[in-house]
C-alpha cells in the first residue's frame, strides 16, 4: 500500500461545487523554514474544503535533490500515525484530522534532516490529493551554556519554527540547581487558564520578562539583575496540546568585574619571576636531561680518580720500606753466650773450658749466611 501511494501522480485540480467542469490547483507552497540544530519544526497541513470530507490518508515524505531517493518520514491510515525510520522517535502528526489538518511537528532537528517535506493528504470520495511543500533549511546548533556577570541580565531563547500560528497552548521555565535539587518555577504562561498567565512569586518575582511572541511560538524570556544562585540549569516546555518540545540552557554566573579587582589603579610591581616562555623551557628541559645522562660518567670519574689516589699511596708506602731497609741493611742479633766449665779432670790433671761465638745473622738467607756456631775447646 505504501510503495503503490508513493507512485501515484494526479494532476491536483478540483471542480468547484456546482460546475463539474471548473478545475482548481490543490498544490500549496508555504515559505521556508530555517530551524537550529537540535530545536523543533512545525510544518502546517491543512485542507480548506467547502464540503466536510473525512480524512482517509496523511502522507509526509522529504525529498533532498532530484537524484535522492525520498524517504517516508510520517503516514496515517485507518486513524493511526506511523512515523517512519530514523523519525521514529522525532515526528508527530498534531493536526486535528476530524478538521482536515495534517500538519506534522519535527523534533530535535539534525543535519541531515534538510531538505524539502511533502504533505499529502487524500480525502475520502475524492479523487485527487492535496499537496503541500515545507523547505526546512538547517542552521547550526546554538550554544547550549550561557555565562553572564552578577547583576546584569541572561536572555535565554526558547522557541521553535512554524508555518502557522497561535498553536501554542502552553510555555513554562523551570530552574534546577543540581541534580538532586527540587525545580522551581521561574515563569509559566498556560492558554488553558481562565487567566492566561501565571507567574511564580518566589525568588524570581519581578525578574523575569517575557520577551519572545508566543503566537509566532516564541517562548523566550529575559532574566534580570541575576545572582549567584541563580547559576543552574533552565529548562523550557513548549506544548502543541499534548505534545511537548523541550530545550535546557545551562546557566553560569561570574563575579563582576569591581568584585574581581580590589585595586582601580595598577598594583606597584614586584619582583615577581616572570613567566618562562618556549625557547627558555625548552633549554632548561635540555639542561635536565644533559644531566641525567652525564651523571653516571662523573660517578665513573670519581670513582677512577679515588682509585688512582689510592695506588699512588700505596706506591709510595712500598718506595719509602724499601728506602728504609737500604738504609739499614745490616742487623746483628746475638744470643747469650754461655760458658761452661766442666770440673772434670782429663787425664792430665787440667780442666777443660768450651766457649761458643755467634756469628751475625743477615736479613735474608740468600744473602748472608746463616748462623754459625762453633766450639772452641781449650785445655
């Protein structure tokens, strides 16, 4: 059913009432739409007829060139609304059909979503379609942070585009301070009330202004005199009778510029170490790593240098021993001399006395000879 309804191509006429040979264009261009990354769309489709005819079919396709193959974006057949594809979650049909309306509202724009939207609806006992053509140009995404000084104003937007009018039926602010934080109610303005309007009397009374049109659905207001506490996250609601599109702004608030500065004049300057620029970070970075990488070579030096210090030392005691033993060369070491006599009587009658002599002892044995004893016998 799908593919054979995208095939068909009637000539759009219609025979006014009472002449069946009068022929009228049913093709309807309505002007473009220039819509900011992640806001909404709302595309009208309505069908004026002079006779009440039921609604038997609504289609939305878009189209992005002559080459492009068109994709399905939304269809309602036997009273219900399909949408289609990567719309599934993004496009509502929030016309009135029992009133011939078939306009469609796009949430959360994209890129991709540029192009030129086709609505076609057909009547029931009617033999031609009517068409309607929506060209949605995509502007880029609008910062989703806002930062403002201390007493001055935040003018926070909150709208979406629309080929139609005064189908608003509600905008309300709320203000969250973090997340577990209770919402408050900075400003609501409901269609439905018998007033019309409502505003909150907590702390935001008398600083909050309506500055957007709501009949072009234009919901954005203008925060006066803000305060520290004010800094959170802003949430706007935009209802199509049940339909809600939403937009959250988050607020930052700084002190102000006198609050900042103690001094109007310049302060007296100090001798304060000024700040390194590149080529200076670069050396010093160099001059770090130069001596990391000389340092286990002088580790080696000293090393090598206490090392060579140490045998010159040992050297020198070695030549001063020698010296010394030059100088002396020759020691003498004697022992006791002991005398015996013997009171013995040889045969003549004599006694007999034995005497030992030592004789000096050199140093080493391969010099001098060793110790000679000798006997002397006298009669």
């Amino acid at each position: 059913m799908l593919r054979l309804l995208k095939l068909i191509v009637i000539p759009v006429i219609l025979a006014p009432v009472g002449d069946s040979q009068g022929l009228t264009d049913r093709v309807v261009s309505s002007p473009e739409l220039r819509v900011h990354v992640g806001d909404s769309a709302f595309m009208g489709c309505v069908v004026h007829s002079p006779e009440e005819k039921h609604v038997v079919k609504v289609d939305w396709i878009l189209s992005k060139g002559e080459h492009a193959e068109s994709e399905y974006v939304l269809y309602y057949y036997s009273n219900l609304s399909v949408p289609t594809g990567r719309f599934q979650n993004r496009s509502h049909l929030v016309g009135d059909i029992l009133r011939n309306d078939g306009s469609l509202l796009l949430q959360n724009v994209q890129e991709a979503d540029q192009g030129t939207y086709t609505c076609e609806i057909r009547l029931k006992n009617e033999s031609v379609v009517f068409k309607k053509f929506v060209v949605l140009r995509v502007l880029p995404e609008k910062p989703k942070e806002l930062t403002v000084r201390v007493g001055s104003s935040a003018e926070m937007g909150c709208f979406f585009q629309s080929t139609e009018k005064k189908h608003v039926t509600k905008v309300d602010w709320m203000f969250s301070s973090g997340k577990h934080a209770k919402e408050e109610v900075v400003w609501c303005h409901d269609f439905n009330m018998p007033s019309g309007y409502f505003q909150n009397q907590g702390r935001f009374r008398n600083r909050v202004n309506l500055i957007g049109d709501i009949s072009h659905n234009d919901g954005s207001i203008m925060l006066q005199t803000v305060k520290e506490s004010d800094q959170g996250v802003y949430t706007c609601h935009i209802y199509l009778g049940k339909l809600e599109s939403r937009k959250t702004i988050v607020l930052h608030v700084i002190q102000e510029e006198s609050q900042m500065s103690i001094l109007t004049t310049p302060p007296p300057k100090t001798d304060r170490p000024s700040i390194l620029d590149g080529n200076q970070l670069v050396i010093i970075v160099g001059i770090v790593c130069a001596t990391f990488l000389l340092l286990p070579v002088l580790i080696l030096i000293v090393k090598k240098t206490r090392w060579n210090k140490s045998s010159v030392s040992s050297t020198a005691s070695l030549k001063s021993l020698e010296n010394k033993e030059k100088s002396n060369p020759e020691k003498h070491v004697y022992s006791s001399i002991t005398t015996r006599e013997s009171m013995e009587e040889g045969p003549s009658g004599q006694s007999e006395a034995t005497y030992m002599t030592m004789h000096p002892v050199w140093p080493s044995s391969s010099r001098a000879p060793s110790l000679a004893l000798s006997s002397v016998r006298s009669k």
